[in-house]
C-alpha cells in the first residue's frame, strides 16, 4: 500500500510534504533510536568494564578511503587494544565490481602486514558474522549503506560502534551527518568545529555523540612532508612541474551532487598534458566511483572508459593514481580537481591548488568550512581559467594569503599539543 500511495501522489506534492514528514515521522523515530542505542551502548560499556584488552574491528570496504591509518597503527603499538581489519563486499554495482573490490582491498592492507580478515570465507563459501570474530568496538570508514547488512545496519545497532569521516566534512549535506547510521554510532571524530556545528543543527542527538579531533589521515601527509621523507611516485625525474588532475565522479551533474566537470574535461586535459609535455606531467586522479559510473554512461560504457583510463598509464608525460596518494601529494607542485575531501586535504600542502567549479555548482551545499577552503582555492569556470592557471604555476609557484589564513584558523590548531589519532585512543580509553 505504501508503494502505491508513493506512485499516486504527484511530486510537486511529495516536494511540499516532506518537511512535514521529516518533523511528525522521521525525526521523532531518529530520537527513540539514538535514546535506545544510548542505553545500549551503556550496557555494552558496563560489560566490557573489567577486560584487559579490546578487540577492535575496521570495517574497510575500499582501500581509496582508508581514512583511520594513524588510529590503526596506535593501536597496533598499544596492548590495551587488539585491532583487526575486516574486508567488506562494495554491493551497489554488482558482483564482478564487488570481488574486484575485495581482492584488491585486502591485497592493500596484506602488504601493509595488518592483520586482516575477508569477510567472505571461500573453503565454506559464506560470509563471516560480527559475532563469530566478537568484536568490542567496531570502525566504520564509511557511513552509506554500500554493503552487506551485517557490517552495516546489523554491525551500528549491536555494537559499540566509531565513525571517523571518509571525508574532510566540507559539505552540509543531510545524508552525511543525519541518517540512521550517525544517530547510532557511539562515538562520531570529526575534523573540526564547523562539523560539530552541523551535527548540532542537522542531527536530532544534537552532537551529543560527537567530538572534534582533527582529521586523522592527515598526520603522515605533514609528518612527510615537515620531515621531507615522502617517495617519489613520479615517471619523470627531471625539473618539469607534477601536476595532479582529480576529477570526481558526479557525471550525472544535478542539484544534489553538482561537483563533477569531467565529462567537459576529458578532452581538454589530454590535450593539455599533450600541448605542455616539455613543461609538465599531469597524473590522473579519479574519484574511486568514477571508473563505474562511466561504464553505465551511455556516451561512454567499458571499451571508451577502459582507453581513456589506459591512455593515463601508458605515457611518457602522463601517469595514473587509483590507490594511496600520500606520496603523490607531498611530492606534487599543484592540484586541478572538482573533488569533495580533496577540497581542504590539499591545501595541506601549501601548494598552488585551482578548484574547477561546474556550472550548476554555486556553493549550495558547502559547509562554512568548506565555503572558506573554496576562497583559498584559485576557481576556474572556464578552460581559459584552468589555461592561465598552468601558465602561471610554470613561471612562480605561491599560494595565496586567503590558503595560509585558511589553514592557521581551522587545521593547524588540530595537531599542535596532541594530534587526532592520539585524541581518538585517549577517549575510547577514558571510557573505559
């Protein structure tokens, strides 16, 4: 009944009904939940008081997002914890896509020599329950339903459960701060205040289980590069400037996700690494999610995806990054991108970083955070913008005074007395 009453209304009607439902039926139901879970994970607190050691399990479902490096590696160096690494199916798209994902995921902790497990276990041709591994905490490094329901709904709702951001919270968007999966978690790490500050007016727990830390992932990028010990991932070795193109993967453009110009682009930056190859060498950074959605494109699909993601490998002056980028970005001279995260984690770098903003992109949906990451940004609306903008990196590589401003008032201060993968074992501990 509920379907067909959803078909029958019009959507003009459905546009100006949903405010009304979020007040009267889903907000209320957000509020028994996270009343529930909070004395859920009290119960679970008191019966993990007296152990001596917790097992906890990281949820990873793509290595490209492996957000929570630092936290993992202390408490590896910690006998108070014991950490493990559960690789987990990516669903949306299929399963070819799904164990491609799984073996290239768990190939990626297993040089790391992390101690790991599959989710998938092939001699009984099942997948591992959370109750069979008995974890104590559970790290999630994603908050969207892109997988099983055991190490999604099933994992929030019974576990003690942590979320550190896949992303540097630049957006405002509902999905990432108000779905059911926030409301559950016991413990949310944000990166910083204005993320505190969306939680308190987005989310019905009001930010009550939420803590600013500081964004963990970024420790090694600064770690590198203050200690100049970053490598070298570059196919050139001469003088010619490293630039990094990182497109996003919104093809499809529309209000809600308004970021990506790649589909105006593609042709553009080939002829580009192409016209400046004596003078440049461009990496292709795609977004993980962009590779599939152009195979569903209908002006793209496998073989045109398939060559043009070739055509990045295959070049003296042109080279691919589909994995870590920590290297690439401390030892790149500039960024040209559309992305979400990357909008505050390259200027990190305090290098030149020019923001390609589509079209329909006006800024609706940045946080104030990250509406001040896009002021220390150059913009580029045009190709003529993104031109100027080589041009002159080639010439004098300076940032501007809006980045340094940027980073002195809402990074630094997050790693000065104690940096977050510190912070975040400091409060798990505190607990308990």
């Amino acid at each position: 009944m509920k379907e067909i009453i959803k078909k029958i209304i019009p959507q003009p009607i459905k546009v100006l009904l949903r405010p009304l439902k979020k007040k009267l039926v889903d907000d209320p139901k957000k509020r028994s939940l996270f009343l529930q879970m909070q004395k859920k994970h009290q119960q679970l607190i008191k019966e993990k008081k007296d152990k001596k050691k917790l097992k906890v399990v990281f949820l990873a479902i793509h290595k490209s997002v492996w957000k929570v490096d630092p936290v993992f590696k202390k408490m590896l160096e910690d006998p108070y914890f014991e950490p493990l690494i559960l690789v987990c199916p990516y669903t949306p798209y299929g399963d070819e896509r799904m164990w491609e994902d799984m073996k290239n995921t768990y190939e990626y902790f297993e040089n790391k020599g992390y101690p790991l497990l599959s989710s998938y276990n092939k001699d009984e041709k099942s997948w591992i329950q959370l109750n069979e591994i008995n974890p104590d905490i559970v790290f999630f490094t994603n908050p969207h339903n892109l997988t099983r329901k055991e190490y999604y709904e099933d994992a929030y709702m019974n576990y003690l459960s942590c979320y550190v951001p896949y992303h540097h919270e630049v957006v405002t968007n509902e999905e990432q701060f108000n779905q059911n999966f926030h409301i559950a978690q016991w413990k949310i790490f944000a990166s910083h205040k204005a993320s505190l500050d969306i939680y308190k007016n987005i989310s019905v727990t009001k930010a009550q289980n939420v803590l600013v830390t500081g964004y963990p992932s970024m420790e090694i990028f600064l770690e590198k590069l203050n200690n100049n010990s970053f490598e070298n991932p570059w196919k050139n070795k001469d003088d010619r400037l490293r630039i990094i193109w990182a497109p996003h993967h919104s093809v499809e453009l529309n209000q809600n996700v308004p970021y990506s110009n790649f589909l105006n682009h593609s042709n553009l930056f080939v002829e580009l690494a192409e016209k400046y190859k004596n003078k440049i060498i461009i990496c292709f950074k795609p977004h993980p999610m962009l590779k599939v959605k152009l195979y569903n494109h209908p002006n793209w699909g496998k073989e045109k995806t398939d060559n043009y993601y070739s055509y990045w490998k295959s070049n003296e002056f042109t080279q691919i990054n589909e994995g870590e980028y920590i290297d690439l970005f401390c030892s790149s001279d500039a960024m040209i991108h559309d992305s979400g995260s990357f909008l505050a984690e390259y200027l990190y770098m305090k290098k030149p970083v020019l923001f390609n903003l589509s079209p329909i992109n006006e800024g609706q949906h940045y946080s104030d955070f990250g509406l001040q990451a896009l002021k220390a940004c150059s913009i580029s609306k045009n190709n003529e913008d993104i031109i100027s903008f080589i041009e002159n990196i080639i010439t004098r590589k300076e940032i501007s005074k809006e980045h340094e401003i940027f980073l002195e008032k809402n990074i630094l201060k997050y790693f000065m007395n104690i940096r977050p993968s510190d912070m975040i074992l400091k409060e798990i501990k505190k607990t308990f």
